[in-house]
C-alpha cells in the first residue's frame, strides 16, 4: 500500500460518524416517556385506602381499575419496545 492509501482509510476511519443518530435518541426520548407514562398511571392508593387513609377493614375497587391493569401496563410495554427498536435502527 502506498501512503495515499494510508492515509486515505485512516481518515475514513476517524470521520466514521457515532452509531446513535437523532432519530434514534428521539425515539429514545419516547420510548422512556410512555415507560414513565406508565408507571404514573399505575399509581394510586392501595387496595386498604379509602379517602387517603389507610383502613384495614375497608376495600378500594379503584385497584382493578382499567387504567392500572390494562393501559398502564401496555404503556410500560410499548416503551420498552420503543427503546429496543431505537437501539437496533440504524443510523443512515
């Protein structure tokens, strides 16, 4: 090989660009948003709460609520499928 050669790929090799793109931290940033999404919908006052205190002898149905069961979770799910796909895309 000759220096031009050289010096030729050690410069393709330094101008390589990062794997991450912005595409990809974007979709980063939405998958972490709907995991926590998530995770603020799951919250809420435990099966022995009634009006924020706590009741041993009282039962709160509000904890097989859809919204805790159902979407929160599928919110948690989705996000981390999200982060998965934004780390396997390639970056063009």
């Amino acid at each position: 090989m000759s220096k031009n050669q050289n010096s030729v790929q050690t410069e393709k090799k330094e101008q390589t660009p990062f794997y991450f793109g912005k595409k990809n931290y974007q979709l980063m940033v939405i998958g972490l948003v709907l995991i926590a999404l998530g995770f603020i919908l799951m919250m809420g006052p435990d099966a022995n709460t009634v009006n924020g205190k706590l009741d041993p002898n009282a039962w709160n149905d509000d904890v097989f609520s859809i919204r805790r069961i159902r979407i929160a979770p599928l919110l948690v799910i989705a996000g981390f499928v999200v982060e998965v796909f934004a780390i396997l895309k390639r970056n063009k």
